[in-house]
C-alpha cells in the first residue's frame, strides 16, 4: 500500500515546524513517475520571503546542486512575466555581500560575487562550446525611451580598482563585438604573450571596417617601445617612432615610410605622404608649416614657436619651399625654392634690409650638376677658393668633364671654355675666344691622351690659334710675339736651354749642345754679310760674305790660332798656319809664317799572301799607295777618269824575281784607246812613253821607286799623265 500524502485540513494552513521549534532535518526523493515537482512553494504574501535560508556554512555549500543528467533545461530558472506599467526598478538575481570584519595584517580576503567554472575535462571527437554567461537584452517594440545595458559595474574606493578583468588563453580573442546587421563583421581585441594586444576590424564582404575615434579632448600614445607602426607588426612597414623625451633634450618624433618585403626583388620602399587642403575657385592651395621655438628669455624658460619652414603652392604656377631665418625670428629673410611650369626652378636667398643673404655650400664630398641644358652665373665674378690645408696637391679646381657612359674615342671633346659677349642690344652673344680639351686617339686604361686647343675669332671667322698636344708640344697657326725688351724662351726640365732677346735688336741661344736637323737647306743669312763663331762670345772664326765683290772670306779672328781640319778619328788633315810676322828661328820668312799645310793619305798593299787586285776610287784622289810586291803582282785599276784625279805610287821592296806592279786604266781590255802619257827619269836620264792604258813597273824594280798619276782629261778619251822616277828600270806603257 502506498504511503499516503501529508495534507492539511485547509488550503494554505498549517505548518512544518515553528521559529521555536523546527524539524532538524527534511528528505525529498521525487520517484521517477512522482509526476510534479518534488518541493513547491507557492507564497502568496507579496512581502515575505518565499524561501529564506539561514546558514552557519563556513566549508560546505549553502546550497548544493547536484546532477549529471541535465541536457536542455537550465539547472535554476527565474521566470518573471513583468506586466507592470508603472515606474519600477527590481533585480531579478541580486547577491548582498556586506564585509563588517578587518582583515587582519598579512591576511587576504579574497571573495568571488560570482564564480562560474564550466570544466570539460572529456577528449572530445565533436565541437564542444561552453559560454559562462549569455546576457540577452532585447526590445520587441520601438515604442517609447529603451535603452538596454548588457553590464553594469561600479567599483569603487579601492586602491586598485579593475572593471573588467579576463585571462584568455593566448591565441585566443578577449573581446569580439559582432556586428547586428552582418555576424561576419566584427571588432575584436586580443592579448597575447607579452601583453601584446591587437585591435582587429574585420567586414567579411568588403573592406569598410573603419575605426573611428571620436574623441572630445586630446589623444596620447605613449608605447613604451617608442614606435607607432601603421600596416602590420613589422618595424620595417610604415613606422611612427617617438624619440625619448628625458630631462635633457625635448624628445621628438619620426616617420618611416616602410621597407619593401625582404625575399622578393627589386620593390620599392615605402613613402610618407602629407596632404594639404584643395581651395576653392582661384585661392591658393593649404600649406604644410614646420613651426620651431626661439630660444628661451632664460635658462629656463621655454622658448616660443616660430615659423621655421612652409611648403605650398603660392598660386596656380608655381609650388614654393620656404625656409625661414634664426627659427623664424623673421618671414622677410628666407631661403626660398620655387617650381614652375616644366619644372623650372627658382631658388632665392633674401634679406628684406640689406644683402647679406649669402649661400654657402660646405660639401664633404664631391658636388655634381647634371643640367639637360646649360648652367648660367649672372654674376660679376666666381671663386673657386680651396680653404683646407696647402700643399702640393690642394687648391681650387674647376673641373670639365664628359661622361656619356662610353668610352671616350678619337676627337672626342672633353671640355671647353667659351668666351662670349653680347653683340647687340637683344643679348644676342657671340663667342669671342674658347679653349677645348680633345681626345687623341680612343681612350683606355693605359692611354688618356688629349690636346688642348685654343681658338680667337677674327671678325666673323673663328680660327684655331694654338694646340697644346698629348706630349706637351705646342703648335701655332700664327706669329708668336714676345713684346718685352729681354724676352726669354727657356727650355728644358732643368732650363738648360734659353733663347734670350738681349734688351735692344739682339737673340742669344743658349744649350749645351745646340743640334740643326734640316730636312731640307740649312740657310743662315746676315744682313751685314758676317757669321761669326764664338768661343766664351769671343770672335774665333768669320765667314764674310760681302767684303770683297766675287769673293767669300773665312777667317780666323784670334790672332796666332791656325786654322785646322782634322778627320772623324781626330787625325789633322790640313792647317792654314798664322805664325806671326816672321816665323820662329830657325824658319825664318821675312813676310811671315802662313799658309797652307796638309797631310796625305797612305795606303799599303802587300802581295805576302798572294796577288792583290785592288780598285782606286775616287775619293782615294790625293793619296799615296805604298806597295811591297816582292812576293806577287799587284795590279790597281783606276776610276773612270775626272779632271783633277791624282794617284801617287812609290815601291817599298824591290820587286821579285817574276813580280810587276801594274796600274790600268778602267774600260774594256784591249780598246787601244792609248790613255796614259808617260814621262819619266831612270837615274839622271829622262824619258818618255805613251798610247797605252797599263803602266807596268817592271821585274827587280827597286825600293823607291815612284810614278804620280794626274787625270788631266775625262770622258771617253781621258788622258791621264804619268810622272815617274825610277833608278835602273823605266817604266812602261802598253796596251792590254
């Protein structure tokens, strides 16, 4: 039989228990077909407590709800069904936490308003999603003032107050604010080792996911790493660095336009781009200002800003930088850069009460200008002044160059100097004079070689006046003047050759030795008929040229000096004697000693080893043969006759036994053209012989024997005149 239920005898009367007395303990077990709730509770009185737990827990739950077979509905449901329509404020779960006690020193009080642990301690195979708190707010009617509020803190009075707190697992999102028009869009921040945060915006559809702050007030960013980096996590992307401030310098603030991504070629890097304010109609376009501070009234007193430098576009054809003097101390002194239409460019330094606006360029380097056109000074001179050290190297240079990439080839022109002038009123200007470098030859590694010409204009007509070589020569196309009375030309590394005007009509030069090389005559005229030699620029020998009518006079000038002629080997050939007035004892000459005196050329042959044929040339005219053919014949064969021509033959050794010495004619054996005409003395008697051309000095002819031979006739029937001397043998003459 079931056990029946307890009941009172009247609805909503009777009790379980008293304040005074209560049950110790109550047990509920709802069978599984109890068919209602296992504990209702129905209050009807509006201002009592439905259920009211009073509790001495200190380690066990107030309330402990267990279960493991829970699956869709909630483990603690408040149902309100609000139809009020009056003002009203209620909590539909409150907790009323009141702390009275002090904690004591080194003691913690530590309290969670509500904890919440979803563990899932399973290895899940399928999704498994938990969400600790699921706040829904939501109006179903637009009528009248709503305002919904998910979360509401207020926590105050402590020494470190949070409002928020969250510990997501890193890689996580710590707050994603989805938005209702499209789930897909979103707004998410994210912490992460470090305390490294990201802010994400994200439209799944497009890219209108903008931030926007709004705020009413000033905006400070201070990252303690000092940049500020736009277009990812990458210092080497667009880079806003803030430079420490301390309590020294002010600090300041750079921009970084952005690396391009390593790996990948030839990218560009990134630029920083400023924009200013478009006008309206015919205004000038917004300016970019740079604003920097004047010194301060006192050591420590900030200074105020001044206008350093602005960039803009003053009107519709120019765009103008401007700099300003001394921390814009003053807008009327500046240094000014201004473009116009096709790039042309304006740059100007001005001082509003004098003109001391000078530029200076100090170049730690090289300064080039690549103009497509030309470079223009309008101005009254240009110093190019060196102010390092001085030295041998140092000084101001003004350097013209070619550089096209290519190498430099033959005529090529390197440089040039133009002299010009204005030739009428319209500014036409001509070119006067110039001086060009020209390449000789192509250039390479070993070979820089280069003229360097200079040109004048005559009238109209521009001419070439002087080129200075490759190899230091210099060629004139015109008269060289030296218009200075004691004009030198000095040559020579050491100057050791000079030519030198003398002061009035005279040239002196001056080398050491001093070489004529004439491809052609050699002329050297006198107005006055003299050429002079000089030793020490004293007179020693004259040429006079116009002293006598049909006569050339050389004379010695150095009284007692004879004159003499010697051969490549030092041997003198003749002398022209000057011994005074009459000659030194024991020749004594009452008209004087001088005169001619010449040596002669001797020859030897020998026949020792043998026959000896030897041919007389011309230039052997004057000397003496000297023959020994004791042993063989000697046969000599004179040139073809010249007027003039002699021969002078004398035996040194009597002739053998079967031995002559002959002297033929030149020409054809046997042309009987009887060339020679002999005359001749044997001891004292005299004798003579022709119509022969060998003369034949015949067999024991004895030492000493002579015969001078004398071309008195040429051509073809030349004659030529033997004069002999001979003792015990006559020469003789035959035809051969």
């Amino acid at each position: 039989m079931a056990t029946p239920n307890v009941v009172p005898r009247a609805d909503q009367e009777g009790g379980l228990g008293t304040s005074a007395k209560s049950w110790g303990k109550l047990f509920i077990e709802n069978p599984t077909a109890g068919g209602t709730a296992a504990a209702t509770i129905s209050n009807l009185d509006v201002d009592q407590v439905a259920l009211d737990i009073n509790a001495n827990n200190t380690t066990a739950a107030i309330v402990d709800i267990t279960t493991t077979t829970l699956t869709t509905a909630p483990a603690i449901l408040i149902n309100n069904d609000d139809s009020a329509t009056t003002s009203n404020t209620r909590n539909l779960f409150m907790i009323d936490y009141d702390k009275s006690g002090v904690t004591a020193s080194d003691q913690t009080s530590l309290i969670y308003g509500l904890d919440i642990n979803l563990n899932d301690t399973a290895t899940n195979v399928g999704a498994s999603t938990k969400i600790a708190q699921n706040i829904v707010v939501d109006f179903d009617s637009a009528g009248g003032t709503t305002a919904g509020t998910g979360i509401n803190m207020t926590i105050t009075d402590g020494d470190d107050n949070t409002g928020l707190r969250m510990l997501v697992e890193d890689g996580g999102t710590d707050i994603l604010c989805v938005s209702s028009a499209d789930t897909g869009d979103y707004f998410s921040i994210a912490t992460t080792t470090h305390g490294a945060t990201t802010i994400t915006t994200l439209d799944d559809d497009a890219t209108a996911a903008h931030l926007t702050m709004t705020i009413d007030g000033d905006m400070y960013i201070d990252p303690a790493g000092l940049d500020i980096i736009v277009g990812g996590d990458d210092a080497n992307i667009n880079t806003i660095t803030r430079k420490a401030h301390s309590d020294g310098g002010g600090g300041g603030l750079s921009l970084f336009g952005g690396s391009a991504t390593a790996g990948q070629t030839n990218n560009a890097g990134g630029s920083i781009f400023l924009y200013t304010g478009a006008p309206t109609g015919s205004a000038a376009w917004g300016n970019i200002r740079f604003y920097g501070g004047s010194v301060g009234g006192s050591g420590t007193t900030l200074g105020t800003h001044g206008l350093l430098a602005d960039i803009g576009s003053y009107s519709s054809l120019s765009s103008v930088f401007s700099l300003y003097e001394k921390a814009g101390a003053s807008t009327t002194d500046y240094y000014r850069v201004m473009v116009s239409e096709h790039g042309a460019t304006e740059i100007i330094t001005k001082d509003a009460a004098a003109a001391a606006a000078h530029m200076t360029f100090t170049i730690d380097g090289n300064m080039i200008f690549s103009p497509a056109g030309s470079v223009t000074f309008n101005t009254t001179s240009i110093s190019i002044i060196d102010d390092t050290t001085s030295s041998a190297t140092q000084g101001g240079k003004l350097i013209l160059g070619e550089d096209d990439g290519a190498v430099m080839g033959d005529n090529h022109r390197l440089g040039v100097i133009e002299f010009k002038g204005a030739e009428d009123t319209g500014s036409t200007l001509s070119i006067g004079a110039r001086i060009q470098a020209i390449c000789q030859d192509a250039w390479d590694g070993s070979n820089n070689d280069a003229d360097l010409e200079f040109y004048t204009t005559n009238g109209t007509t521009e001419s070439l006046a002087l080129t200075i070589n490759a190899f230091g020569v210099s060629s004139f196309t015109g008269h060289v003047e030296l218009n200075y009375d004691g004009s030198r030309i000095i040559m020579g590394a050491d100057g050791d050759a000079t030519l030198i005007h003398d002061g009035t009509t005279g040239l002196t030069i001056s080398a050491a030795p001093i070489s004529i090389d004439s491809t052609g005559s050699l002329d050297l005229s006198s107005t006055t008929g003299d050429i002079n030699f000089q030793d020490g620029g004293v007179d020693q020998i004259s040429f006079e040229m116009d002293a006598t009518a049909t006569e050339v006079a050389i004379q010695q000038k150095v009284d007692g000096d004879d004159l003499v002629f010697k051969q490549y080997d030092g041997n003198e050939c003749a002398r022209i004697h000057d011994s005074g007035a009459g000659g030194a004892a024991p020749f004594l000459n009452d008209t004087g000693g001088y005169g001619l005196g010449y040596k002669r050329a001797v020859y030897k042959l020998t026949g020792a080893s043998g026959a000896v044929a030897a041919a007389v040339a011309v230039q052997d005219s004057g000397c003496i043969f000297t023959c020994d053919a004791s042993a063989n014949n000697i046969v000599f064969t004179l040139p073809v006759g010249v007027v003039g021509l002699t021969y002078t033959f004398v035996l040194t050794r009597a002739n053998g036994g079967g031995t002559i010495i002959s002297i033929l004619t030149n020409g054809a054996t046997g042309n009987d053209l009887d060339n020679f005409d002999l005359i001749g003395i044997n001891d004292s008697t005299a004798y003579s012989d022709g119509d022969g051309d060998t003369i034949t000095f015949p067999n024991s002819c004895i030492a000493g024997t002579r015969c001078i031979i004398t071309c008195i006739k040429s051509g073809a029937n030349e004659i030529w005149i033997a004069d002999a001397l001979s003792t015990g043998h006559t020469l003789t003459v035959t035809d051969s």
